[in-house]
C-alpha cells in the first residue's frame, strides 16, 4: 500500500510569488534612533505561493458576485490568479479551458471568519488542544499560528464539502486577551507559513462575558465577575497606551530603548490600527460596553463574534462600522445565549449593519452555505425579503471586509483573486456540494476526478480514497 500525504500536492508548479516581508529591523544602545516598528509585521513571513491554473472561462451559469448582485446566463473568466471578466458576454481566449455550467451557480468562495482548524485539529484529543493559553487572563503575546497543524482533515473537508476557500484561524476565548489570529488561504501546505494569505492583516482575539469569568472566577482570581472583566481589559489597554508612548518618544527623539514586551506589542500595534480586534461576545450590554471602552482607549473593533444578541443594538453596530459574526440559530446553550432568536442575522443586516455567518466549528464549517440559507428563511418568514445573492455577502464580501482583505479577494470583481466555486445547484439548497473549487484560479477540488480529491492520512482507506485496493 503506498502512503499517500497532503504534502504530495505540493508537487504541482508554484508560481506569482508574493514578496516576502521584510524582518523588522531595530536600534540599539544610547542615542541611536529605531525606525517606526511596524508591529502588524511578520516576523515569521508567509512563504505562500499561488498554484498555476490555466486561463479559464466558466459559462452558462448563473452567477452571485459576492456583493449582492446576480448575473443570469453569465460566464466568469479568470486568468493568472485573478478574475478578468464575468457578464452575460464573456469571450474565451485562444487556449483556454472553457467549462459548461449549464443548471448550476458560480460564487466566490466562502470565507470563515471564525475557525479553530489547525489549532483543534482531528481526531480531537487532548495532545490536540492547542487553542488556548489558559494560564492567565491577559495572553497577547501568544499566535494562534504557532499551534496551526496543517495536516488536519478539516480543511480538506472545508474545501471540499463546503467551498471555503479562505479562513480565519483565532485562539480560544478562555481569555479576555486571546491573542494574536491569522488569516489562511486553504491549501495544502507542509508549514503554516505556506498558508499564510499574503499580506492578510493581523488580528487580536479577546473576549467578553462568561469564558473567562468562568476559567479564572473557578480558581479565585480575577476575573471572577462582568465588572472584572472590564475592569481588568481597561487596565491592560492603559498599559498598552503607556508602552506606545514610550515607543513613539523613542522612534521620535532617540535615547535609551524600551524594553520589547511581546505581549504589549500586538496591543500596540492595535493601536496604530496595524491589528484588528475580533471580539467574542453574546450580550447586547456587552458590546456596547465594549464599544465605549474602544472609544476611551482609540481602537476599532473590526467584529463582534457570536453576538447572540446583536439585533438589539444593530443600529450600533451600523454606526459603529462594526461587523457581527453570528450563527445561523445556535442559542440557548448557555445563559449569555439564551436570548439569541434565528431573526438575529437578517436582523442585524436590514439594519444597515454588515453581517456574517460564520462557524466556530469543524463541521459547520463545512455547511456554512446551508447555514445562510436557514437564517434567509427565517428572516423572510419574519417578512425580511432579503434576495439570495445579497446573503451570500453574509459569506464572502463581509468576512473578507472583516478581516481586512476585501480589496483582493471575497467578491467576483476583475483583478481580485479568483477565489470561487463551481455549485451542482443553487448553493443556497442542502442537496448542493460543491462541484469544483479554483484558489487562485488554480483547480483545487473537482468532485469528478480523483486526482483534483485532496486527502490527508486521515482518509486513506476509505472507499475511493487513495491508492488503497
């Protein structure tokens, strides 16, 4: 029997690489002066290179672009890694591959804003939980990076059944100060580094209400109650602002160089608006506090996580600019969710606000598209008459948005990343799979051949899968 390995994809050609981002450089000794440290730099750079895919037209298909409109009978052609074209007119150039899609849809890929994959890989055992640094309240100097295990079958499974094409990796929400997450693109890798989405920002994931009051209140030490929560978050950004002084003095007039803090540099990267904040957060008083306290210390929350109760403040949220990542209909599992309804994303977005479905788990993620669809059906029982291109925002342009790569891919606009999925039907039914799957224009899944199947150890043996007889 020969062993087959998700690396062994990794001989197909790379090309378009991505500059590296250069080390930081520093100062040192008396006198001398840094250069302005740009702390949503990459100490540990994405060595990420997009597959080669040749030029190709998909046509007679129907089409969601991503940012809510809808093209009948169209084509999309894309080259290079990017989208070129898409309309109901789309000529194909000389050489290309030209894919009849007649009976079914073409969107770009889904992206997850809210994912542990690599971090809780599969099987989930205890060597396994690597998501959490549960040894104090306040961890902003650990990566969630550093824990990603790009073997894990979740995100061939995600690609695969569920069209992602893109994620967003956080540590868990034990902590008010969570630590730093990374955006992925979901192909096969050797290192996380070759999955790094290039360029993609940092985030910070911190959290709010019963996790960490729970986690450390159970060891009788702070934060054991709500007022201690943000009591201790308002001391950790005063902290915060005190280390950003001292940097910003010593960049401006030299002298004796601070001390580095890791974990006090990620929050002063937040800052300077480097690193976005991902919020975990179920009550609506919650987030409104949280806002305020953004307010008083001068950083932005790029989105509330979970936010059962976020169609209680969704005019906040608009004039905020602040995004709400939520489920579909998970409430009710704990007191902080117990007021969640399924109204709660059509809500939030005919308010104005942007919403986003996301998973928070390895099999969710693999249906989130069957997720939008359940919160569109009970937003219009609700009366909410929301189209089915326009949810598809709530999974690819809004996410994108988020997470401060919406200039590049999350939508089917020329010159984006030709991140997109072929759908066996409207991708909004629970009978739809994905048909095949293009990461930088790059044919990454094709459910009609084998070779176009990527598997991990995990699979191997299973009817179809491998090399096994």
């Amino acid at each position: 029997m020969r062993k087959t390995i998700v690396a062994s994809l990794l001989g197909v050609a790379l090309l378009s690489a991505c500059a590296n981002q250069e080390r930081p450089q520093t100062a040192e000794g008396k006198g001398s002066k840094a250069p302005p440290q740009a702390y949503s730099r990459d100490p540990f750079p994405s060595t990420y290179r997009a597959y080669s895919g040749a030029p190709t037209v998909v046509q007679n298909v129907t089409i969601y672009d991503g940012e809510g409109g809808r093209i009948e009978n169209g084509s999309v052609l894309f080259a290079g890694g990017r989208i070129v074209a898409l309309g109901q007119t789309v000529e194909a150039p000389a050489g290309a591959t030209v894919i009849d899609g007649r009976g079914k849809w073409v969107t770009p890929g889904i992206i997850d804003i809210h994912s542990h994959l690599g971090d809780y890989p599969s099987p989930a055992v205890e060597a396994h939980q690597d998501g959490n640094e549960v040894t104090g309240p306040v961890r902003p100097e650990v990566w969630a990076e550093h824990s990603v295990w790009p073997q894990d079958p979740g995100f061939t499974r995600a690609l695969a059944n569920g069209g992602v094409t893109s994620l967003h990796v956080l540590p868990g929400s034990a902590n008010l100060f969570g630590g730093r997450g990374v955006t992925l693109k979901n192909v096969p890798g050797r290192t996380m580094q070759q999955m790094k989405f290039p360029g993609a920002p940092y985030t910070l994931k911190m959290a709010c209400g019963e996790n960490p009051k729970r986690v450390y209140g159970g060891r009788n030490q702070m934060p054991a109650s709500r007022m201690a929560n943000v009591a201790l978050m308002r001391q950790t950004w005063a902290r915060a602002q005190e280390y950003r002084r001292k940097w910003d003095n010593y960049e401006r007039d030299g002298g004796e160089m601070p001390t580095r803090d890791l974990a006090m540099d990620t929050l002063r990267g937040v800052l300077a608006g480097e690193i976005l904040v991902q919020n975990h957060c179920y009550r609506a008083d919650e987030m409104a506090n949280i806002l305020d306290m953004s307010k008083e210390f001068g950083y932005k929350v790029a989105a509330f996580h979970h936010g059962a109760e976020a169609y209680k403040i969704a005019d906040l949220l608009r004039e905020n600019g602040v995004c709400g990542a939520l489920w579909a209909d998970w409430w009710g599992f704990k007191m902080e969710a117990y007021d969640g309804i399924n109204e709660n994303i059509p809500l939030v977005h005919n308010a104005g606000a942007c919403a986003i479905v996301h998973s928070d788990d390895p099999n969710g993620i693999q249906r989130l598209n069957q997720e939008a669809s359940k919160a569109l059906t009970y937003g219009r029982r609700a009366g909410l008459n929301i189209t089915d291109e326009v949810a598809w925002t709530w999974l690819s342009y809004n996410p994108a948005k988020a997470l401060g790569i919406g200039d590049r891919t999350g939508s089917l606009r020329p010159g984006k990343m030709a991140d997109l999925v072929l759908w066996n039907g409207n991708p909004l039914s629970v009978y739809t799979r994905p048909q095949m799957v293009w990461i930088d224009g790059a044919l990454m899944y094709d459910a009609n051949d084998p070779r176009r199947r990527p598997v991990t150890d995990f699979e191997l043996g299973q009817p179809g899968e491998g090399d096994v007889k």
